[in-house]
C-alpha cells in the first residue's frame, strides 16, 4: 500500500475532482497515474523509435585527431572538413 502526502490544495483539488466524476480519491488516483504512465511508455517508445532511426555519421578525423588539431591550433582543418563532409 502507498501512502501519498499531499499539499492541503492539491487535496482539496483532487476532492472536488473526486466529487464532480463520482468516484473516490483513491479511484481518481489510479485512473491518473494509469493514464500519465500509458502516456509516458508511449512517449519513451516513441523517443526509442526516434533514436533507432538516426543513422551513423563517419567524421574525417578520429576524436584524438580532433583534438591534437585543436591543441596545435589548426581549427582550419576541421572546419574545412566539417565543410566538405556537409556537402
């Protein structure tokens, strides 16, 4: 059993809600937290399908090319390649 501590306002919301769709608080809750948990399953399969579909860039250089080139100051080099790997 969970027991949830709510604000006096919050509970004086969810009573009236309660009270206007004739149902207890506690059916009122769980008819909730069903609907925000279908919603964010969806939402988070959604987001996975969304990432599955993004498909591997190849960089010019390696990220410790990269970053040697950007110790000694050659940022030219990657920007040009940056540039030509765009087109």
């Amino acid at each position: 059993m969970l027991t949830i501590d709510l604000d006096l306002e919050l509970e004086a919301s969810l009573a009236a809600v309660a009270k206007q769709k004739h149902c207890t608080q506690n059916e009122l809750i769980k008819k909730l937290l069903s609907h925000y948990l279908t919603d964010y399953q969806s939402n988070n399969n959604h987001f996975s399908t969304l990432v599955d579909r993004i498909k591997p860039v190849k960089a010019a250089y390696s990220a410790e090319e990269m970053g040697q080139m950007l110790r000694e100051g050659k940022e030219q080099f990657l920007i040009a390649a940056h540039a030509h790997h765009v087109q």
